[in-house]
C-alpha cells in the first residue's frame, strides 16, 4: 500500500483540510502534500499522524505484511 495515498484518503474521510493537518503536524502545506506522494515515511512521523488522525496506519502495513509472508509460506 501507498501509505501517502492511505493518509490523504483518511484525512478525506474524516472531512479534515490540508490545512487543518498542516497546523496539527507544524508543517506547512507543502509538507503535507509531499507526505501524500510519499509510499513509506519514518514511523516517527507516521506515530505523529496516526494520533492526530486516530488512525492506525500501523495496522494497515501488518496487513500486508501477513498477506506477503503468508504467500511465501
């Protein structure tokens, strides 16, 4: 999964702007932007965004995680 891809369609659902977001990351909205063309991010800033967001990106990449080992096994 494209992690940028999964945030921008969260930040959506919740009906939240890019500059709400920026304001809760202290970014600008270039950061933001550029976080959403990003496929994996530093589990540091994605711990930031899923508290802000209350949503766990974490589990979504155990997911596929378990689905890649599960193939190989």
């Amino acid at each position: 999964a494209h992690i940028g891809n999964e945030i921008r369609e969260v930040l959506k659902q919740q009906g939240r702007t890019v500059t709400w977001f920026a304001e809760q990351l202290n970014c600008n909205r270039t950061n933001i932007y550029n976080i959403f063309k990003k496929e994996d991010l530093d589990t540091q800033l994605l711990k930031r965004i899923c508290l802000i967001l209350d949503y766990n990106f974490f589990q979504e990449v155990c997911t596929e995680i378990n689905t890649q080992v599960s193939k190989i096994s």
